[in-house]
C-alpha cells in the first residue's frame, strides 16, 4: 500500500511573498520576512536557518526565489490574474520593448526623475572597471588601445578611491533599477499613466 506523499512543491515567489517555514534552494528555511524602517526602499529582510546557523539577508522585494513549500500544490496562473505591481513581462514583450514609445507614455515628471538617474548611472557606471593602483592593471583593464599613455596614467588611482566609485556605481544602478520597478505595467503599456501610482 503507498503512503500518502508528503513532498513539498517547488514555487517560485518574489522576496516579498516568501513565507515562514519555506525552503530555499540552498535548503535554508525561512524564519521571517519583513520590510522595517531600518531596511532600505525595496528591499525586504529575511531571516534564514539552516540546522542550528541562522543568518539574516536582505533581498529585493521582486527577487524571484525558488523554493519549496508543504502543501502548495504547482498553480499555472493566468496573466490576468497577477497583479500589476508583480507580474514580469513576457520573453516577447522585452524583445519588442520599444523605448521611445514607453518614454513617451511617462510623464514630464517621471521622464526628469529617469533621467537624472540614466545620467547618473551613465557617467559613474561607465567609470566602473578603468581606473586601478597601477599603471599594469590600467593597461590591462583598457580594451582599446586609442588610449593615450598620458590618458592611461590618469587611470591610477588610490584604493580607497576605486572602492568608492565601484560603491557609486553599484547604488546607482540599484536606484535605476528600483525607480524602474512601479513603472514597468507603464512602460510596457499595461496599465495607462493616471492609474499608476
């Protein structure tokens, strides 16, 4: 006689909705999940133990996480059913995605508030990876050879100061990316520009 099953069923979430008693994939289970004044906009705080080592991580609230739930039986949802604020585009929405159309589709205001964040990434996320604390790994870092020597030297910089432009780079990627998140029924014509909020 077969025993009843007591497999768990692999669901993928976003951070924001993984609940207590789920298993990642690195077979953490989750003890919390919680969005605090001290955690930063769009990020949610997990609390994660595996055997008697618990750690606490903090996640985007639209990280997709693959993990193992009792009782959730595998549910194929109609995109209807998903609410705007998490459904991801499809393969063929993002290989369509117009840009011009989606920047026209926002406002003057939120065209601004992109903008100032696209230049910012732009000018010091495209300075990520040049400069370096000596003039080899400045050479060996640049990928064209229409730097000059003079060019090239500039590149050598102390440490501290890579570190914190690598650390610049980073928030202003993550600061684009979280701006993009409520915008995305929007730009991809989902939803029209007076319902997002």
């Amino acid at each position: 006689m077969l025993a009843p099953s007591n497999k768990s069923a692999l669901v993928k979430v976003p951070a924001r909705h993984l609940l207590r008693g789920d298993v990642t994939g690195s077979g953490e289970v989750v003890l919390s999940v919680s969005a605090g004044a001290k955690t930063p906009r769009g990020m949610v705080d997990v609390l994660l133990q595996k055997g008697d080592r618990k750690r606490a991580a903090i996640w985007n609230t639209r990280t997709i996480i693959g993990v193992r739930r009792r009782g959730t039986p595998p549910v194929e949802v109609a995109e209807k059913e998903i609410p705007l604020s998490d459904r991801l585009p499809t393969f063929h929405e993002l290989a369509a995605f117009d840009a011009s159309k989606a920047w026209d589709r926002l406002s003057p205001e939120q065209q601004r508030e992109i903008g100032a964040l696209a230049l910012r990434f732009g000018t010091v996320g495209q300075c990520e990876g040049y400069f370096h604390e000596t003039i080899e790994g400045v050479r060996e870092g640049f990928s064209s050879s229409h730097w000059t020597p003079q060019v090239q030297a500039t590149a050598v910089w102390p440490r501290l100061q890579i570190e914190l432009v690598e650390s610049a780079a980073r928030a202003a990627f993550e600061a684009l990316c979280e701006h993009f998140d409520p915008l995305w029924p929007q730009l991809f014509g989902w939803q029209a520009r007076k319902e997002v909020k």
